[in-house]
C-alpha cells in the first residue's frame, strides 16, 4: 500500500512539471506555425515543479528498494586454558598422595601440566 501512494504521489508531482515544457503561451517547444514575436518573462514554475518532481521520484525508488540485510557479527571464540591439574606431595616420604595416605608435616600442592 505504502508503495502504491508512493507511486501516485510522483505521479501527480511530475504531471505537475509537464507545463515546463510548454513556453507561456501554452505552446509546445516545437511547433510548426510561423515565428511569433513574444516578449519574455521569467518562468516561476518550471523550476519548482522540476525539484518537486526530482523529490518525487527519489521517494519513489527509496520506497521500493529492498531493505538493507541486518549485519550479523559471529560470536567471538574465547578458548579457555584447561585448568592445572594439582597433586598433593609430602615431603617426608618423598611421594604423591595416594600412594602416601598420611603426611605428618602436611601436604604440598604441585601444579602438574
């Protein structure tokens, strides 16, 4: 429907701009007849209609062009580091838990990649 009005609107506007072609007399531009003297004054319309209907038809060919396509940016990848692996040694057996089930000073974290 938007397009239809649209289309009809340029349509009346430019049918506006069609007396630019006629000189003041009402005459088209090539007529056939004997040379007539005419005195001349400055066209007030033929101006006016031509932006209008230049107005016209730059909303006409807006209205029916195809919508822009949205942008869809891909998500971004975030890799994250595996988280480091912790075994438990005591210091006085010289080993890992579980292979030491007790450790009388306490156990110590080792980070293990």
């Amino acid at each position: 429907m938007k397009k239809l009005l649209t289309g009809l609107l340029a349509s009346l506007l430019l049918v506006n701009a069609l007396p630019a072609f006629a000189d003041h007399h009402g005459h088209g531009r090539y007529s056939y007849g004997p040379p007539v003297e005419h005195h001349h004054h400055p066209h007030r319309g033929a101006p006016l209609a031509w932006v209008l209907g230049g107005i016209a038809l730059g909303s006409a060919l807006v209205a029916i062009a195809p919508p822009p396509r949205p942008v869809v940016a891909a998500p971004a990848v975030v890799v994250a580091p595996p988280p480091p692996r912790t075994a438990w040694f005591c210091q006085s057996y010289q080993a890992y838990y579980p292979n030491v089930p007790y450790c009388p000073e306490g156990w110590q974290p080792v980070a293990v990649y």
